[in-house]
C-alpha cells in the first residue's frame, strides 16, 4: 500500500524543505498522512476546478506547487476560494501536498524544467535566493537576436505572449527564474547572462535591463512554471509505478490576451 507520506516522504527527499524560503509554506497542507493513494493530480495551483476534477478522477492527492495556504486562515467557509477549496478536498478526502521554493531550488525543479523546456544545455545555479540555489543559466542551442529569442521563448513555453526589452546584442547565454525573478537579475548578469526569462517583470525592471545589456523576457508566471508538473508527475510515477499520475487538463494561465 502507497500512503500520503510515502509521497510526501518522496517529495521532500527530492525537494527538502530546508530549501525553501524562511517566508514559505511547503509540504503536506491539507489531509491524512496515512490514506492510502492509488491516483495522483498535479497541478501549478490548487484551485477550486482542480479539486473537482482529481474528484472525478478518484485522485486522493493533488501535488502543487503553489501553496494553497498561505496567509493565516481565521476561517474555513464557503464564503471566499479558499475556504471552498479547502471544504472540497476534505469532504473528498484529497491529500493537498505544495511544492514551492524548495521545488524552485531543487533539482529537477521549477527552473530545471524551464531550463529544459527552453533546450538549454551545460546548466548550472545562478546562486541566487537565501540558500544560493534558486535560478538556472545555460547555453540555447544556437545564437539568436532579442526578437526572435522572444518568439522562441513564446513558442516553447506555449505562452500567449511574450514582453520583453532588446538588450542590443546577440544571445546564446540564457538565465531563467520562473515566476517573479526580477530582482535576480544581476546574479543573471554576473554568470555572463545575455538574457533572462522570468515571469512576472516591471516597467523599472525592463528599463534597468536594457541600460545594462541585458534582453529580459517575460513569458508570464504560468509559463514558467508550469514544466514542473510535468516533471512532479514524472518523478511520482517513476518512483511508485503502480500509481495512476496524470496532469490537471482543467488548470491554465488566469492572464488573457486581446
């Protein structure tokens, strides 16, 4: 028999807590470490949909990243998501297990599958965040311009759009962060960066960027960080074969463009 904490114990083994940032909140949130699990969902978020499709797919857990508590909760209720979301996975009896920055740290975690999906090769840390392992750098497979990196970054990631400054020279070296990396940009810079993929960027950021050089891409936090369930689902699986894992369908990117 497969518990919870046979998957939690997993995870963690892969993703340690330890890694992730003193402000986060990772690990099992929601569920009884000893239900037995015979069906896994992961997904970037936990979301009201996600919970109701691993339901209809006799999921007992659902592996995030996202932290589906986060703030403090004084009450549970049907009155805001997170209260519905949380009544839905215990009248289901779905384990809810979030991966966050320790899974941005890890390897094989968020920034290694973006690394991947853009095809980078000879990666290594950026050395950035509280421990000095969050963020990836490595080589695309050819030497492109600012725009067409972006349209590449666009097409492998499948976002539906791509904002991002020329830094005026070529790019082979690539930094990624996935999600809100902006304020690593100069840990991108110091390991010979020519661009840096990240998912979420300010106006000051972009403009900062370009009066360094530097071509910086914004794919969208969905984007970025979504590989990783690919790759959560990937290591469950080959870790437990037995096991029946699968992808949200239902989750996707909140943001729209017109």
């Amino acid at each position: 028999m497969i518990t919870v904490q046979d998957i939690v114990t997993l995870l963690e083994g892969l993703a340690p807590p330890a890694l992730a940032e003193s402000w986060d909140n990772v690990g099992l949130l929601c569920g009884d470490r000893a239900r037995e699990v015979t069906n896994v969902l992961c997904s970037l978020d936990i979301t009201e949909q996600v919970v109701a499709e691993a339901a209809e797919r006799g999921a007992q857990m659902i592996v995030a990243h996202h932290p589906v508590i986060f703030t403090s909760i004084s009450r549970i209720t049907e009155d805001d998501a997170t209260g519905r979301i949380l009544r839905a996975a215990i009248r289901h009896d779905i384990a809810l297990v979030c991966m966050h920055t320790n899974a941005d740290c890890a390897q094989g975690g968020v920034n290694d599958a973006l690394a991947a999906a853009l095809f980078l090769t000879n990666v290594g840390n950026l050395e950035a965040g509280e421990n000095g392992m969050l963020g990836r750098v490595g080589d695309l497979p050819k030497e492109m311009g600012p725009r067409e990196f972006a349209l590449y970054v666009k097409e492998c990631l499948r976002a539906c759009g791509v904002r991002f400054c020329d830094g005026g020279r070529p790019i082979r070296r690539v930094a990624v962060g996935g999600g809100a990396c902006g304020k690593m940009m100069d840990f991108a810079i110091a390991k010979g960066a020519d661009a840096f993929v990240i998912g979420d960027c300010s106006y000051d950021l972009m403009q900062r960027a370009q009066t360094l050089g530097l071509t910086l891409a914004d794919a969208g936090h969905f984007p970025t960080e979504n590989p990783v369930t690919a790759a959560f689902a990937e290591q469950i699986g080959g870790a437990f074969p037995a096991l029946r894992v699968s992808v949200s369908e239902r989750h996707a990117d909140c943001i729209q463009f017109v």
